[in-house]
C-alpha cells in the first residue's frame, strides 16, 4: 500500500500541484478583473497570491519538465561530438547541472533560514516572506531528485545512454 501511494505521488506530484497553482492563479486573476470591471476597485491580495502561484507553478514545473527529459537545453555541439562520446558529454552535463541545482538549494535554505530570523512580511497578505522564498530550495532540490532519478533508473535497465537524445532522436 504504502509502496502504491509513493509511485503515485512520484508519478503526479508536480502535475497536481502544477494543475492547483495554476487553477489558484486563473481564478485570483479572474477574481480581480471582475471586480476592476464590475466595481472599480482592486483587490490587493489577489494580485500578490496570483503572483506567488505564478512564481510556485514555474518552479514545480522545472521539476516536471526535468522528470520527463524535455527542459530547453543547447544541443548542437553533440552533433560535432562522435557519437559514442556523446551520451558521456551529456552526463558530464547533467552533473554539472546537478552541482549548480546543489548550489542553489544550500543557498536557498540559507536565504529561508535568512528570512525566518530577519521576519519580512508580504504587502497584501501578511504572509512571512519565508514561506514564498521556501520554493527556491525546495524547487531546485526537486529538479536535482528528478534529474538523478532519470539517470538511476536509466543505469538500473541499461539504457542510461539513451538520455542523450537531439530532438526526439538518439544524439
């Protein structure tokens, strides 16, 4: 059971929270343009929250987009590359990418740690700035799980070479 309950949330984590933040966004935007049409006044909270939803979504979504192998990378030097060095200058790559995604968590949980001893809150909300900020470790820790799980599972069935492909096709 509990077996199951981790394959689903390995498998959908990012989609859920994605399709939430992104439904929490539309419906603060379309909230606040009904009332600047219909009254004429803004609502202050929306726009901030709409803006942190924004801000989340961007995030989770560098984590799915890593699971499934398709963020934006530069791929042309691999074609100057023979091609049986080319899956080990994409892994060379991916974990440089992962010590800059390293990098960027243990300075995210510094800025986190920061901001809970030196408290700031948000305008509208009155939420501790923290609690926004928290998305950059935690952001940049996900996408350095889902990039190591993609290679973990590619040495486990021996087709990590397969992770170095141009556009859809093997490099």
């Amino acid at each position: 059971m509990a077996a199951r309950i981790w394959t689903v949330i390995d498998e959908h984590f990012e989609n859920l929270v994605c399709a939430v933040l992104l439904a929490l966004l539309v419906a603060c935007l379309g909230w606040q343009i009904f009332m600047r049409y219909f009254f004429q006044a803004g609502v202050t909270w929306a726009e901030e929250l709409s803006r942190f939803a924004f801000i989340w979504t961007i995030y989770f979504g560098i984590s799915l987009a890593a699971k499934k192998e398709q963020h934006v990378r530069v791929t042309a030097q691999y074609y100057l590359l023979p091609p049986r060095l080319r899956p080990w200058v994409w892994l060379f790559a991916d974990l440089a990418w992962v010590v800059f995604n390293i990098v960027f968590t243990v300075q995210g949980i510094g800025l986190v740690a920061h901001a809970f001893e030196f408290p700031e809150t948000t305008p509208a909300l009155g939420w501790s700035a923290a609690y926004v900020y928290l998305i950059i470790p935690l952001g940049f820790f996900m996408m350095t799980v889902r990039i190591l799980q993609v290679y973990v599972r590619g040495f486990r069935r021996g087709t990590w070479r397969e992770v170095a492909k141009i556009g859809g096709t093997e490099a």
